[in-house]
C-alpha cells in the first residue's frame, strides 16, 4: 500500500482557487433561452399536452353523440320497416 501524502498549505490554496472561481460563475434560467430542462418549461409543457387531451376528448365526445344520433335514427327506421312488412304480411311486430 502507498502512502499519499498532501501538503496542507497546497490543498488550502487550491480550494481558495476553486472557491473563487466558482462565485464568478451565476445560472440564468431564462437567459438566451436556457429553460429547455429547467421545472417551469416541464410544467410548461404538461400544461400544454394536458390541455391538448381534453381537446382530443371532447373531439370524441362530439363524434360519440353524433354517431349514437345516426345508430337511434338507423334502428327507428328498421322499427318503422318492420311494422310496414309486418302490416303487409298480417303479421304482429313486436
């Protein structure tokens, strides 16, 4: 095994460098459009495809009804047939 050993003096003005250098440094979210990871732009866009699936769903909803309107309409002229046939024939049509 090898002994490493590190000047205290050395290490303290090392960690003085990085210190200082890194309270330069400052992060600007909206800066330059820097926001494409940042929380707000994901709540940004939860928001946005939220509201796209209620759109999709009451997109289908409209189209739901409208088919059920056609499927009662279908099934009240077969009705209408079938007494029609049913009258020609003397036969009841329940």
């Amino acid at each position: 095994m090898v002994k490493i050993s590190v000047n205290r003096d050395t290490m303290m003005k090392h960690a003085a460098d990085l210190s200082s250098s890194v309270q330069g440094m400052a992060y600007h979210p909206m800066k330059n459009g820097n926001m494409s990871y940042t929380q707000s732009n994901s709540m940004s866009q939860y928001r946005e495809c939220l509201l796209s699936l209620l759109d999709g769903v009451e997109t289908f909803e409209s189209v739901v009804q409208e088919d059920a309107k056609r499927i009662k309409q279908i099934g009240e002229a077969y009705a209408q047939k079938d007494r029609e046939v049913g009258q020609k024939l003397h036969l009841e049509v329940r």
